[in-house]
C-alpha cells in the first residue's frame, strides 16, 4: 500500500536550522529564500507529492514546528 505525506511548517517559529532538509531522504525541502518576521529562512516542502509522510522532518525538528500527515493513496 502506498502512502503520500502532507507536511505542514510553522513558517513564523521555523529558525531554518536546515536538519529537517539535510535528512529528507528524498531531497524534498529547502530552506526558503523569503525570511519570516524573525528574521529566518524558514523550511519549505519542494514537491508535496513527493512526499511519501516518513516524517524524518519531524522527529530532527528541535523546535517542533513540523507536522506531517500519512494518507493512503486513493484515499480523500
């Protein structure tokens, strides 16, 4: 069974530390050009539906502004 991700980043909290992109096992976040009002550039997902919701972005967030949502393909 196939499963696509939703992630979600709280782009005002995020301080672009960049683990969440150096462990995407695919390569699937960057950190963003456009800064937050904190002055960072937060995380952004590239391609959402390459995410399959391994959630490795979540577990490496040290501020817990990641949430990632597992769906089954075919499902609404």
């Amino acid at each position: 069974m196939a499963y696509k991700g939703k992630v979600t980043i709280d782009r005002e909290r995020c301080k672009g530390c960049g683990l969440c992109v150096e462990f995407c096992p695919r390569s699937n976040m960057e950190l963003d050009k456009m800064i937050n009002q904190q002055g960072y550039n937060p995380a952004i997902v590239t391609d959402e539906e390459k995410c399959n919701g391994c959630g490795f972005c979540f577990l490496v967030c040290p501020d817990v502004v990641i949430e990632v949502e597992k769906i089954k393909e075919g499902s609404k």
